[in-house]
C-alpha cells in the first residue's frame, strides 16, 4: 500500500509540474498575458476618458396625447 503524499512532496511535484509547464507553454502565456494588459488598459482608460467629459443626461418626457 502506498502512504499518501505529505504536504511538502505535493508542493514539490505541484511546483515542478508547474514549471515544466510553463517551459513548455511560454509563448502562450506571455501572449495570453499581454492581451490581457491590452484589454485591461484599454477597459481602464476607457472608462476614466468616459468619466471626464461629464455629458448631460437625457431627459425623456412623455407627451401626452
């Protein structure tokens, strides 16, 4: 019977596995990553260009017949 794995061997193997995916997958990370910084920033100033021009609301009113 196998004893189960103590918590710093399942660190361990958790983090190496983890490595040897990123050694494996670099390129798509870093893609992944700067589309998100774009999207993120693009959001972000976006948001802050909206908030500074303060347009006047609309007001609708209903007529009556």
């Amino acid at each position: 019977m196998e004893e189960p794995m103590d918590k710093k061997s399942r660190i361990s193997t958790t983090w190496s596995n983890l490595k040897t995916y990123y050694e494996n997958h670099k390129k798509e990370i870093l893609l992944g990553l700067i589309i998100f910084l774009v999207a993120s920033l693009s959001f972000g100033l976006g948001y802050l260009a909206n908030r500074e021009l303060n347009h006047a609301p609309i007001i609708i009113e209903k007529s009556s017949p």
